[in-house]
C-alpha cells in the first residue's frame, strides 16, 4: 500500500516536471518510481516464494513427532508400494538392516501369496492394510514370540488351577487325618467313619490326578477311514443304556459318509457333549430332548443341542477351562477334553449363541466322501 501512495505521487511529479520542463526533477523522479517498483516486485516475489515454503515446513514440524513415536513402536512396520517396500521405523530398519528400501523383497511382504514371513530364522505374521490404491502399511508381528507368550498364560493358567484344586482337596485330608489320629488316641468308636471319608477323599485326589493325566496326554489322533453312521449308531446304543427313556435322542448324519478321524478319540469327544446336554435337559422341565447333527461340507461340521435350561452368562467363557464344572459330581475336564480333540483333528468346538444350547464342533479331516444329501433319524 505504501509502494502503491508512493508511486501515485512520484507519477504526479513526473507529470508536473515534464509540463514545466524540470529535467533534473524528471530524471530523479522517474529513478525513485522505478526504484519502488523493483523493491516491491522483490517483495512480491520474496512474499510469494517464503508462503510457498512454510507449509512444507509445517508438514516436516508435524511429521518429525510422528516419526518418532513410530519409532517407539515394538513391532516392524514397512510401507509397501509399486515400487519396492520401505521401513518406516527403527525396529524394521534394525530387522531388515535398511534405512529405507528393503532388498530382496520378499513376496509375503507384497501380499501377493499370504504366507508368514520368514527372516533370520524368524517367522512373522503379515498383518496390513491398505492406505491408498497400490500402497499398503504392513506391520510384522513376531509368531514365536506370540507363542511363548501363549504357551506362558497357558501354563501359569494350569499351574493356578492345579494349586486351587489340590489345595482344596488336600485341605479336607489333613483336617480328617488329624481327626483320625485324635479319634485312635481316645479310642472313639466314631474312626471308622472318618477313616471312610478319609478314603473318599484321597480317591477324590487320586481321580482328579488321573483326570489331569488324561487331559495332558492327550495322544496324536490315528487317523482311518470311519463311517459316520456307525460311529453314531455306537454312540446312540450308549446313550440309551446310559439314559433309557428319560431323555430322547435324535441323530441325524449323511448316509455312506466316510471321514478320516480318530475312532476312538472323537467318540470320546461326542460323548462328554451326550452326557452333558442329556443332563443339563433332565435338569429342565419335560420333554427332554438331545440333537446329534453332523453335515458334511468342506468340512465336518457336528452340532449338539438340548432342551435344557441353557448355560448362565457368567460361565460362558468358563465352560472350556480344565477343571472347571458346575456340576457337585464332575471333573470339569469332558469339555476341555473334548476342544482338545477336536483341535488334533484340526478344528474346533464352540459354544454358539443361539438358543437352544448348541455346541459346534468342526474338523477338517484329509478325506470326506460319501453322499452328503441323504440324511438318517433316530
């Protein structure tokens, strides 16, 4: 604004001299208006050029924080784009021993065949996502420090509930022991019954000791070709001796399927399922009913349902744990036993969260053929 009042005189000035014939005052006048016009194009260009660089500044102030907390992340991240990939911070610069471009590039890192990473003698888990077409941000999640870090909980996990229940059967002996001693000393007639429930007692312990030996080991499944219908059939002449009338079966599984599983282990696994749903329906009101249901797809799928009352939200989460039991008589290890066999056939058991109560066992054996439309109903 100043360079504009000022140049609007000097251009007055200009006029005057050159009316009058002032050539001296012409001359310094027209060097003083050509002056401000260089100053403030200087000043124009200097403004334009210094605007176009603070933002660039401001990004570079903004992402130097940034940096450095990606730096304090534990785990490598990498960007990945048409070009190669990149690591992004210290931990994949130190695992890749890069500052930036990462060679060879290994094709886990692309995506392109879905497969751990393996470096070092390391596997890593690629977990990405992606943050603009063609670029992805890959983060590498250490596998064998996930499963020391599994097999850890686990243990300290068991070793609790080892303490619990020892503790808790060992306490009740040491008291009736003591009672036992007391009573021969006196010579009481009542040592005979303490000397019984002391014998109860210790086969409590010896059975909760056998129960832990066969949750924990657990044998690798032998795997054959086993007709489906004849492991049901099997497993329903044993619920109906074991239940008679009182609670009703229904089996349904595919005619002629043949899969290839462990006899014996998974009829083990159905069974503890049987035996819990026929319980939890006589504990309900009337009729009591009890679902075997097996499809044959990709994989095998077998569902277990009854009538009974369903499981209390608080021991949802809970029902898998060894040991752990609702029942005044159980072990608690039928269901963990069960999820257990299940994973050897490279599957799982599950609660659903449906009514009625239904527990989903998947596996995944090598083999499954027969017809799998034709269903049968006892």
């Amino acid at each position: 604004m100043a360079s504009g009042v000022i140049l609007i005189a000097a251009g007055a000035l200009l006029f005057v001299a050159w009316q009058n014939g002032w050539w001296a005052t012409l001359f310094g006048t027209a060097l003083c208006a050509t002056w401000i016009v260089a100053v403030g194009s200087w000043a124009a260009l200097h403004g334009a050029a210094a605007n176009t660089a603070c933002p660039t500044n401001g990004t570079d102030a903004q992402a130097l924080p940034l940096r450095s907390l990606l730096d304090q992340v534990p785990a490598p991240l990498v960007h990945t784009d048409a070009a190669g990939a990149h690591a992004i911070n210290r931990a994949a610069r130190a695992l890749f021993g890069t500052d930036d471009r990462i060679l060879p590039l290994s094709p886990s890192l692309l995506g392109s065949d879905g497969a751990p990473l393996r470096h070092e003698g390391r596997s890593w888990r690629v977990d990405a996502v992606d943050t603009a077409p063609g670029e992805r941000l890959v983060v590498l999640i250490d596998i064998d420090a996930e499963e020391r870090a599994a097999e850890g909980r686990a243990g300290d996990e068991m070793i609790d509930i080892l303490g619990h229940e020892l503790l808790n059967g060992l306490s009740p002996v040491v008291s009736l022991a003591d009672s036992a001693v007391t009573a021969a000393a006196r010579g009481d007639a009542g040592l005979h019954d303490i000397l019984a429930t002391l014998a109860r007692r210790v086969e409590g312990l010896e059975g909760f000791t056998r129960a832990y030996r066969t949750l924990s080991r657990l044998p690798d499944p032998v795997l054959q070709p086993v007709p489906l219908n004849e492991l049901t059939a099997d497993l329903a002449r044993l619920f109906l001796s074991r239940f008679g009338d009182g609670v009703a079966l229904a089996v349904h599984v595919p005619l002629g399927q043949v899969a290839d599983i462990d006899r014996d282990q998974l009829a083990q696994a159905l069974w503890a399922l049987l035996q819990n749903g026929a319980e939890a329906a006589l504990a309900a009101p009337a009729p009591c009913r009890v679902d075997l249901t097996i499809v044959a797809q990709p994989e095998l799928w077998i569902h277990v349902s009854d009538t009974g009352r369903g499981i209390a939200a608080p021991d949802r989460a809970r029902i898998f744990r060894p040991f752990f039991t609702t029942k005044p008589d159980g072990s608690g290890i039928g269901l963990s036993l069960a999820r257990r066999i299940a994973r050897a056939h490279d599957g799982d058991l599950r609660l659903l969260p449906t009514t009625p109560t239904t527990f989903a066992m998947k596996l995944s054996p090598r083999r499954l053929s027969g017809r799998p439309t034709a269903a049968a109903c006892r």
